[in-house]
C-alpha cells in the first residue's frame, strides 16, 4: 500500500468523511490520519458538518415502486451471499467522534441546524424569485448578528436555468474538536 502525499489526501478527505471510499483507498486514508494531525482534524470537522447537514434533510419514505426496483437490482447483481459479507471479519477503522462536541447541548445543536435549513430555504427562495425576473444568476450576501461571528459572511449564488444554488461562507469559527 503506497502512503498518501498532501495533496491527495486533501483530494480524498471529504469522500473519507462521508465513508465514500472503496476499501483500499479508505485504509491509505486512514494510514495517513494516524500520523497527519491536520488532517485528522479536518476529517473530524468534515465528519461534524456532514452530521449537520443531514439533521437538514427533509425525511421521505421511498414509495413501494422504487423499493422493487431497487431489491431486484440487488438480486440481479452478482457478488457476494449475505452469510459469505458476514462471516467476514471486520476492517480496522480509525474511530472518529460522528457527534458534536458535548459541550454543546442537543436543543442548542437542533436550534442551530433549524436555523441554517430556514436561513438557506429563504434565501434559495429570494433567489429563484429574482432570478425569475432577471434571468441571470443572483448572488445574495448576508451577515447574521455581528457579536456572534465577528467578520463572518455568507454569500448565496442562485443559477436559475441549472436550479443551483451554491452558499459559501467566510469568516466563521473554527469547529471544535
């Protein structure tokens, strides 16, 4: 197994931190953290704002159609018996917090993950309302009460023909760890 450069690893990072990798490269990966503290941490942070991100999702049930389809998928793949995957002993994974920090309670953490999706729904919102009138992408930035994140800043780009938005923010704290 060859070791990881600096700049692969930022390549592989986030894919890592949403257990997105095959095998292989999940184990060069997690060579690399054992002795990177800089990354583990940003493996850390990936980890947490991905945590937050789905607290965002709205929670649908898949309907029945899309249920078939996708268990006569499984069975039509070939591969492994589901007693050969079980039998088999388990990988050895770099164990990384998935929760926040417990110094934040969990109202506060739900307040805040409540706050970012109806900050983000009301600006994708007045994006697409303009947008409809201009036509052409709409950028919004918006800073929040200053004594909270001092120099913080967020900009919304709404692109109305692809129906994307791209939100980037400047300026915040750093997560802790």
């Amino acid at each position: 197994m060859t070791r990881l450069d600096e700049a692969e690893a930022d390549d592989l990072l986030a894919a890592y931190a949403l257990d997105a990798l095959p095998e292989a490269e999940a184990r060069r990966v997690e060579e690399h953290l054992r002795t990177c503290a800089g990354h583990r941490a940003a493996a850390v942070e990936l980890r947490q704002t991905g945590a937050l991100l789905s607290l965002t999702a709205e929670e649908r049930e898949p309907s029945p159609e899309l249920r078939r389809r996708i268990v006569e998928a499984v069975k039509a793949s070939p591969g492994q018996s589901a007693s050969a995957e079980r039998e088999a002993p388990p990988a050895p994974v770099l164990a990384l917090p998935r929760r926040f920090p417990s110094w934040l309670p969990r109202p506060a953490r739900l307040a805040v993950a409540a706050a970012v999706a109806i900050g983000l729904g009301i600006s994708a919102l007045i994006g697409y309302q303009v947008g409809q009138v201009t036509g052409r992408p709409v950028a919004y930035t918006f800073q929040g009460d200053p004594s909270a994140a001092p120099g913080a800043e967020a900009r919304l780009v709404y692109f109305k023909d692809r129906k994307e938005a791209v939100l980037a923010a400047s300026g915040l704290p750093k997560l802790a760890s």
